[in-house]
C-alpha cells in the first residue's frame, strides 16, 4: 500500500493518492476508500482498477487536518494501511482506524 502526497503552494490542499498493489487488494473485485474525507460513506469512492493489478483513488485534502480512513474490500471486508502516518481507535467496534496527516 502506498500513500502519496502532493501539497499545493497556491492553495490549502494535498494532492492524496492511495495505492493499493495486486497483491494488496486481496483479489478484490472492487474497493471502496471510506473515511472522514466522505462522511463514511460505503458506497460513494470507488478505488478505480489498475491495467496491471491494483487500485488507486485520488483526492484532493484540505492541508493542516487529519483524517481517518479505511479501506472496504468487496463490502464484505475492512483493511488498514500499513503506510498510514498513525492509526486511532474506532468509535465502531474493536478496530483502529488509518490515519493520514496534510
């Protein structure tokens, strides 16, 4: 897994990008990125596939925040990223949640 940031100079945003490898998305067939960033939503950020195995989404992030994240392979199962600046507990259930600082 891998996260890429990119800050704006001009502006109060990071460029995210979240990368999942072929081997990372555990043969998933589809992958949703869930988080602060869209209110949890399950079903509204579709990880878009990779030519050779793999997803990726990009956002653009206000800078100065946190935000927590995870990943929903095939709606049946939740992951975390390894490449995360931290990882907070969740208010749902016995897990943690991904964290990424701008």
């Amino acid at each position: 897994m891998s996260i890429k940031k990119q800050f704006l100079k001009t502006r109060q945003i990071c460029k995210v990008a979240f990368r999942l490898s072929k081997e990372e998305s555990r043969d998933a067939k589809q992958i949703f990125l869930v988080g602060d960033f869209n209110n949890w939503n399950e079903n509204e950020l579709a990880m878009k596939p990779l030519k050779k195995g793999g997803f990726v989404a990009n956002l653009d992030l206000e800078s100065g925040r946190e935000y927590q994240f995870r990943y929903f392979f095939d709606k049946l199962v939740w992951g975390n990223d390894p490449d995360a600046d931290n990882y907070v507990h969740s208010s749902f259930g016995n897990c943690d949640n991904s964290l990424i600082s701008l």
